[in-house]
C-alpha cells in the first residue's frame, strides 16, 4: 500500500459529499422539490422505504461537520450545489436563502483553511425541470446555464476550483436508461438525448465558469472502470471493447475535441449520433478542462451475451 507521502506535496487530499445526500432540510428556507424526493415516494424504489428528507443533516450541522475535516488534517472540501436551494423552480427567481446557505458553507470553509471544491450538479434535478422533460429534454442547456451562471456569479469571488459534472454516465443511464435511480425513466428515448445534453452541458458550463471567473480551475468528473473480457474469444473483446465506449469514453472523447467514440457496428453510437446531429455540435461538445476527475469503485469482466 502507498504511504501518503508518496504521493508528492502537490497531491490534495480531501473529502467530498453532495448536497442531496448530505443536506437534509429539502422543504427548508425557499427549497424546491428535487427528482430524488419525488422518485424516493414511489413504492419500492429505494430499500426500506427511506427518504432523503433529512440525510446528514449537513443544513444545521456544516460547522460542525467542517471542523471535523479540520481535525482529520484535510485541506480540501468537496461539496454541490442543491440546483432547487438555489433555484426553485428550476429557472426564474433566485432563492436569496439558498444562496445564503452556501455562502456560509464556503465562507466556513475559508475561515478553517479549507479550499472549497463545488461541484455544480450532482443527480439532483429539480423536479420543475423534470415535469418538462429533465435531461432529456431540448431546454435543458438552457436551464443548466442559467444554474451555472447564478453559481459562478454568487460565488465566484471565493470559489476558485469548480467541477461540472458528477458521473453524466451515472445519471444519464441509471435515470433515464434503466430506471433505477430518479427520475425513472427507461429506454432509449430518453437516454440518448440525455447523454448528448450532458455533453454540451458540460462544455458549456465550463465556457460559462471560465467567463466569469477568468481564473477558476475549472474540471469535471467520470467514474472510470478497468473493462477486461472474459475471455480471449473475438466476441467477449468486442463486447469488452463497447463497454469501455460506454462507461469511460462516451463522455470524455467529445470534450477533448473527438466527437463521440468510433465503433464499426455499434448501433447504439450509430443511434447516438444521428439522433442528436451530433456532427453539428463538436465543436460545443469541447472544452479545455484544466482537470479531470477520476472516481473509481470496481473492475469490470464483460462477456458476449447472444441475447
């Protein structure tokens, strides 16, 4: 095992929560609803039957919270932004409350020597903006640029280290391919247009970030797996191969300038790309991230399924 000092003196160490699983007070001081209370109320979705009303009770406890990291001997802390805290209804009027919550999460921040890292969305969508269609919808880079701007614009004068995207690959598929996570939604009408608007979503909020705060160190993040096949027949390699594009390259590729992966007889990237004329948007697709975060939680074995 690596001992820490191995890591060099420019390696940050931190921990990171997010605002939904950690917040609590979702009915509290102007919040909207998001997709997780909603899909938490639907029978069966979530084990036990648990809701994410209170969570952590990170609203009235952050001081408390926050001293802690100080006393492990972290440097950073990660959090997000709660689009409905700041944004009820998805766009429209600012929740004064909601702006002023963060503002005392990262000016305790400051005051304990801890850099704050804020991740602009992780998973909680208002459920204004699902009613409209979510991330599959043709509004959405309207309404997430209107979320990134009121971010940078409010806290931009403290917060220098900024991440777009938590997993696109998580809440694009889990939510809008599969069903299993909020909002539910299952087939590939709704994940095709959703992974191509998490695309652009993250290009245009790191042009956004970047306008605004000219200095900002500005990234996102994907939860990358190491695919290996089953075995070394041609069928579980090409199987192996798709799975790659699927959960490490199909969100990366078009924001370093390649336009989604390339696979010959892959109808699922040929879908992708005439679904969303995704030829008219590379350019949008990119931007010049300054990092890349990296989350990591399993290795993957694929084998060919002939279903």
């Amino acid at each position: 095992m690596m001992q820490a000092k191995q890591f060099g003196n420019d390696f940050l160490w931190g921990v990171a929560i997010s605002a939904l699983q950690n917040e609590g007070a979702y009915n509290v001081d102007g919040r909207g609803l998001s997709i997780w209370e909603v899909f938490a109320r639907r029978q069966g979705k979530i084990k036990g039957g648990d809701k994410p009303y209170n969570a952590c009770d990170f609203y009235y406890r952050y001081k408390d919270d926050l001293l802690l990291v100080k006393a492990l001997g972290f440097k950073v802390f990660r959090f997000s932004i709660s689009w409905s805290r700041i944004l009820p209804e998805g766009m429209g009027r600012v929740n004064k409350e909601g702006i002023a919550f963060y503002n005392r999460v990262i000016d305790e921040c400051l005051l304990l020597g801890l850099v704050p890292y804020v991740t602009l969305y992780h998973w909680d969508l208002p459920q204004t903006l699902e009613k409209e269609g979510g991330w599959a919808s043709h509004q959405l880079l309207k309404w997430f640029s209107r979320f990134a701007t009121v971010c940078a614009e409010e806290f931009g004068d403290r917060v220098k280290d900024w991440i777009v995207l938590n997993e696109p690959m998580g809440f694009t598929s889990l939510g809008y391919m599969i069903g299993k996570h909020a909002p539910g939604k299952i087939g590939l009408n709704y994940f095709l247009p959703a992974v191509h608007n998490a695309v652009m979503a993250q290009a245009e909020g790191g042009r956004i970030l970047r306008n605004i705060i000219p200095k900002a160190h500005i990234g996102t993040s994907f939860s990358y797996s190491e695919v290996m096949p089953y075995s070394n027949k041609d069928v579980d390699i090409q199987a192996a191969k798709r799975a790659d594009i699927l959960l490490n390259r199909l969100f990366i590729e078009p924001a370093l300038g390649r336009g989604y992966p390339e696979e010959a007889n892959f109808p699922f990237l040929e879908r992708l790309i005439l679904h969303n004329k995704a030829w008219k948007y590379t350019e949008k697709m990119t931007f010049n991230f300054d990092f890349i975060g990296i989350q990591n939680y399993f290795a993957l074995t694929v084998k060919h399924n002939s279903l």
